[in-house]
C-alpha cells in the first residue's frame, strides 16, 4: 500500500517507508559506520521505533523521508527526503544511504529529488541539512547541492547535547542553479 507520491528518479525510486523495507533498514540501522553521524547503531526493536517514527511522519505531518529503492534490483538502499519532526532547529532535507551503496552518487540522486519535491509540492522557501561537522561527506553533499554553512544548530531531545552544522539555501538559490 502506497501512503504517499512515488518519485522515479534515473536510478531511484523514492517512496514513503513500507513494511517490506524494514529488514534492510534494520541491517542499516545495525551498522555502526553507517550511523555514526545518525544517532549511533540501534537494536532491531530500536531501529522499529526508529522506522515507524518514518513511516507515521507521512501520517502525522503529510511527508517524511522516503524510503531510497535501487531501480535495478528493487533493493533498498537507504533514506531521504523532508523532515521536520517536534522541536527540530528547522525544515530539513536529510539523506542517509547503506554502507554498500555510499560514494555511487544515489544520496545527490535522491536528495535533488527531495529538495524538487520540498519545493515543488510541499511549497517550502528554503532547505536545510544538519550535519554533524565531522561528517565530511555529507557536507560535501550539501555543497554540491548548492547549500552553504548557515551556522550551528542544537538538536532537541534525545540528541540535546549534540551541536551540528546548518546548511541550507533558498527556492530562488536552488531555482537559479538551472536557470
């Protein structure tokens, strides 16, 4: 059961969260070097919660992340999309990919998608990216996709104690990069 838009993208199939995608998620949610800069691995029953947050975000706020499928095998690969739970800084737009699919270019892929889908249908006027500041990857990411350092932010609860750095840009920077 579809609970959301379907987003096909070159290699992606974006969609919100099903059940079927829980066992990779778990798995993805297992693996230490995946969530370092995620929270930290999580037990399968954590990863549950972790993923129904997902999946009910649809529900409660009308989006969330989607799940990430790889088009040539139906697998899934990982998460992205907007996000914006209680007490968040600001409107994000995250990414996350499996250990086995980083560095192939599926998060620029899906986030591009995500930050057109922001835009486009949910009307926002800007983008943002918390990043924690040693994960480079994920801030090269985001200045390739045109955001710049906006400053610090302070997640809410359970991560309070964890400062992350604000990327973000706006409709008209993010419109101009086409035009």
């Amino acid at each position: 059961m579809l609970n959301g838009p379907l987003i096909v993208t070159e290699r992606l199939i974006l969609r919100p969260p099903a059940a079927e995608d829980f066992e990779a998620a778990a798995a993805f949610h297992a693996d230490a070097e995946t969530m370092r800069f995620l929270g930290g691995a999580k037990e399968r029953s954590e990863a549950w919660r972790a993923w129904c947050t997902l999946a009910g975000s649809w529900h409660i706020e009308g989006f969330g992340m989607f799940s990430m499928i790889e088009r040539a095998s139906g697998r899934w690969i990982g998460r992205t999309g907007p996000w914006q739970p209680a007490d968040w800084p600001v409107a994000e737009v995250g990414w996350a990919v499996a250990k086995d699919f980083a560095g192939k270019g599926f998060a620029q892929e899906a986030a591009v998608a995500s930050i057109d889908y922001a835009f486009d249908q949910l009307g926002w006027n800007a983008v943002h990216h918390l990043i924690d500041p040693e994960n480079t990857a994920s801030i090269a990411l985001a200045e390739r996709l045109g955001s710049q350092r906006m400053g610090s932010a302070r997640m809410p609860a359970p991560f309070a104690d964890k400062e992350v750095d604000c990327y973000g840009q706006s409709r008209e920077t993010w419109q101009a990069r086409t035009a």
